[in-house]
C-alpha cells in the first residue's frame, strides 16, 4: 500500500529543524510542510520580516526562507493543530546529556523525546508516520512505539489513529547545512514498514539520487548516528594529540595531516588540529556511547570512546597553560583579545564551544577578555561563561571581566596577546602590522585554527606561535 503524504510537520524549530524542512520545502513545493515549537519567541524570530533576526544563522539559509516561508513553509507555536493535519511528523527536538539523575553527565535526557510522542499520540489523525530525526540511544524507537501505540489501547472500535516509526538521523554540519542537506553523503532510514520507508524515501529522491538512500533495521540506523559522530570527533582527538607532539620535535601538524590523509585508507578530512572540537553533538553523543556500551557491560568499548573526550579536554587546558606561561606565568589584570567565540566558522551556535573552557579558564588566572566573533552576540558570551563559572562554583564576575570588541583596533588596544579560536574567514586579512603597534610589549598571537601567514607579518615585532608547529619562531621579541 502506498502511503500519499502531503502535509508533514517538525516538533523543534532548532539547527536542525528549521534548515532542514526549509529544504524539504524548497525542492518539494507539493508539500505543505510546518515547523512547530514550544519557544514562542524562537517561532516568533523565525517568522520575522526582517532576515537578519532568524534563530539560525547558516550561509544559504535566509534564501531559503524567502523563496517559501509563507507559502508552503510555516513556523507555527500551533502544535496540536499542526500534528492533526500532518501525515509524516518529524521529531527533532534537543537531546542533551542528562544533568540529574540516573545515568547523569552521560545518558541522553529523552524527555523532550517524550514528550514530543507524547502530544503525537494525543493529537494525531488517522495513519501518522512518525520518523526520529533527533540523535538518540540506539532502543529509543522503543519507547516511542510504546507510548504511540498506548494511545491506541481502547480505541478498538473505532481506530481514528495509528503509527509506523522510522529513524532518519540527521548528518548536516552546522555552518554548512544547506549544502550539506542539498547534497547529502547519505541519507539514512530504518524501520519495518515498506511502506512508510517509501513515503520517506519519495520525498528525499526529488533531490537525492537513490544509491544515496540506505535503507536499514532501525537500530542499525540508530546505532549508526553516533558512530558516525564517535569516529568524526576520534579524529580529531588523534590529530589534536600528535599536535602536542609536533611542538616538542620540530615538526608541523599541517604537513604531518596531509602527508598522512593522502593515503586514501586514511582520507584528508577531519584531521584539522584545534582547540578541541565543540558543538551540542560530539561530546553529548560520545558520552551517550560510553553510556550504552556501560549499561550492556562492555566497559573497554566504553573506556576508548571515553579517551576522546579526555583528550579533547587536555587539549583546551594545555593551550590555557601554554599562554600563561609565555604570559610570564600570569596573565592577572593582563588583557588578552578573543578572536572567535562560535565553535567553529560560519554559525552562531556557541554550545560546547572550546572558547568558553579556553576563556574561563584565563579568567580564573585573572585576565580581562575582549572579545570578537562577527556572529555571537555579548549575551550569548556572557551566559555561557556564567553557565560554566556557575557549573563549576566560580566566583567570577563575568561580566567585570569580558567586554565585546567592535573592530579588530578596539580589541588589540592595550592587549599583551590575542587568541584565534574561531576560523572566521576574516580572520585571515587581519593587518597585523597596525595591530601589532596598538598591543602592549611583548605581544603574542596564539593561533589555534592555523589561519595567519606568518609571511605577512612583515617587520612586525609579534611573538607568533600556532598551535602544533614545532617549527614555531619561538624567539620573544
Ligand atoms: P535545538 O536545541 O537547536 O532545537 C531543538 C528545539 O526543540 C528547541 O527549539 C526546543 O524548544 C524544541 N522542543 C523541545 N521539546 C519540544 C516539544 N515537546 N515540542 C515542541 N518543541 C520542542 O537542537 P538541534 O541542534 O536542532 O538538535 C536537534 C537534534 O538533532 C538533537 O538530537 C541533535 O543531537 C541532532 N542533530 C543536531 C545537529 C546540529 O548540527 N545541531 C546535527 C545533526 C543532528
Ligand atoms: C557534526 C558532524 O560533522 C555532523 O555530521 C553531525 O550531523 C553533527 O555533528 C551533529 O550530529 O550534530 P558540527 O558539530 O555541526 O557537525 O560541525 P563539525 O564540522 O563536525 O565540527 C565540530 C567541531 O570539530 C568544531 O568545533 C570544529 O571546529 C571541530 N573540527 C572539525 C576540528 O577541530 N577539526 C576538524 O578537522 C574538523
């Protein structure tokens, strides 16, 4: 039986549900497709006229909205009505790591999962597909079938309701999502029913060409996400720590990657050392993992994936304890200038970013932070450096501490070193010469995304050290 699906609807109007179902939207104008949420003001701000104010910033993204919002894309707090009408719902709600509680600091918090089945069993009509785009434990279709096929229970002798469930994990990456959605690697749905597999399948193939579409059991599917995540972020820990060791011999950790990633077993992506990976995902997701493996007694898998994370955490603190130190051991009432607060270039999502361990941990040695990042506003900075400070029972005044930047002049003013953190393209035409005459003697520059040309600095008299080069001028001027 074919399944005709002409509405569908997104629980979350996040990172990943509003790119994604603007996409739908786009290459699929015979859909009806509505993003609903509880955040009022996050629909609000996606339902505004003006672009610039869209909850998500992505390269790509305020195109999107133009070309459909209104006439087959709507964002709507309407969430009842919104699952009545649809066929397909979607489910892409936050799944964070849970704080309290059995398995806290490592199982995923499925609550908004919950609930989310939760208002689908209660509100749907007639045959609902149902599909898990949230990353979530391998077992959760579980717990969502049980709750939708409860709703069922008593409505024998009139079946007004009923559900598949299918997994389609999400793989864009922030920064890049359109592209990313437009031209997926793969596009992966697990389930049981034929049927609805199709149903999914028909609306991805007006795009994606089908040998992009695997098909798989369901917790293959689920499985799947956070192995995709585990490796991506295991990558990254390995590069970061040979970066340490590129230091301490002389060699650099660009040369070392390309060498190594042409070998095309081994592959050139991913292997770009930094301050540590960020992001809401690869932290929470492992963690998941290390959860999992924990709770079926396979404590050495858990133990691996565990070593990314720490390496991860080793790599911020060792950066923090290279500054100091070349800081003269102490960077109290020294003012350090913060290029880049977002985890990574081109978005404004700052959860996990490695900036704020970086930047808390300097302030904790007392330093005053000015800090730039073309996209993340003072408030976001401010709340997460509280968050983090108040996490860990800091005293901080944060806001004493940090203040925003509005040119690149205005933070180098007085400063004794700047940190790169963030990889923003505009980063990279920095004239460092004027800056260098605006800093306080000796003056650093710590870039940790490898993206200034020591070859511009001219007659400069800027102490420059990159993170992983061993050939680094290590000479103070
Ligand atoms: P997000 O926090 O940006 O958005 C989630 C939204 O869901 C929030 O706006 C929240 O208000 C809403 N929500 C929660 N419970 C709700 C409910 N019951 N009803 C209606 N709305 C509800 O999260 P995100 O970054 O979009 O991530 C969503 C999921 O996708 C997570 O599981 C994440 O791991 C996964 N994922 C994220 C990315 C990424 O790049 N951010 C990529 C792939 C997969
Ligand atoms: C990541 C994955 O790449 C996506 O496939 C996945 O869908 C997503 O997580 C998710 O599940 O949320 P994202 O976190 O948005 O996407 O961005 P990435 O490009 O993966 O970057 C993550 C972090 O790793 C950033 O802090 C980035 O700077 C860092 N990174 C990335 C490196 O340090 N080196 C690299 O070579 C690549």
């Amino acid at each position: 039986m074919s399944v005709e699906v002409k509405t569908i609807c997104c629980i979350g109007a996040g990172y990943v549900g509003g790119p994604t179902m603007a996409v739908i939207a786009d290459k699929c104008k015979y859909l009806k497709v509505i993003v609903v949420d509880l955040n009022k003001d996050k629909i609000d701000s996606w339902n505004d006229e003006d672009l610039t104010k869209l909850p998500v910033y992505e390269p790509g993204l305020k195109d999107l909205i133009k070309r459909c919002r209104g006439k087959n894309l709507f964002f709507s707090t309407n969430i009842q009505q919104s699952i009545a009408q649809s066929d397909m719902v979607f489910i892409s709600v936050n799944t964070p790591t849970k704080k309290r509680g059995l398995g806290a600091g490592e199982a995923s918090d499925l609550k908004y999962i919950e609930s989310s089945a939760r208002s689908i069993a209660e509100f749907a009509v007639g045959h609902t597909i149902v599909v898990e785009k949230s990353t979530i434990p391998v077992k959760t279709a579980e717990v969502i079938k049980t709750i939708l096929f409860s709703s069922q229970k008593g409505l024998e002798n009139k079946p007004s309701k009923s559900f598949t469930v299918l997994s389609s994990p999400e793989f864009l990456a922030e920064g890049t999502a359109i592209d990313d959605l437009i031209n997926p690697s793969r596009v992966l749905i697990g389930g049981e029913s034929k049927d609805s597999i199709n149903a999914l399948v028909n609306i991805y193939k007006n795009w994606v060409s089908e040998e992009k579409i695997i098909k798989t059991n369901i917790w293959s599917s689920e499985l799947s996400k956070l192995t995709a995540n585990a490796f991506l972020a295991q990558r990254i820990s390995s590069i970061n720590s040979i970066s340490a060791l590129c230091e301490k011999t002389g060699a650099d950790i660009s040369e070392v990657a390309k060498a190594v990633g042409m070998d095309y077993r081994i592959g050139r992506h991913f292997l770009k050392s930094g301050p540590g990976f960020g992001g809401s995902c690869f932290k929470k997701d492992i963690l998941n993992l290390v959860y999992i493996c924990k709770l079926y007694g396979l404590n050495e898998v858990a133990n691996y994936w565990q070593e990314v994370l720490k390496i991860n955490h080793w790599q911020q603190n060792r950066l923090t304890n290279i500054i100091v130190k070349k800081l003269f051991g102490t960077v109290t009432n020294k003012k350090i200038g913060i290029l880049g607060f977002a985890f990574k270039a081109d978005t404004n999502d700052t959860r996990e970013s490695p900036a704020i361990n970086i930047c808390s941990n300097l302030l904790l040695e007392g330093a005053k932070l000015s800090i730039y990042d073309p996209k993340v506003k003072f408030q976001e900075i401010s709340d997460s450096l509280n968050d983090l400070n108040n996490a860990q029972d800091h005293t901080i005044k944060i806001k004493d501490s940090i203040f925003t930047a509005s040119s690149f002049e205005q933070l180098a003013n007085g400063s004794d070193a700047i940190l790169i953190l963030t990889e923003w393209v505009e980063f990279k035409n920095i004239d460092w010469v004027k800056i260098s005459k605006l800093m306080r003697k000796p003056s650093w520059i710590f870039d940790c995304r490898d993206i200034i040309d020591v070859n511009h600095f001219g007659e400069s008299d800027l102490n420059i050290w990159k993170l992983g080069f061993g050939s680094n001028m290590d000479n103070q001027k």
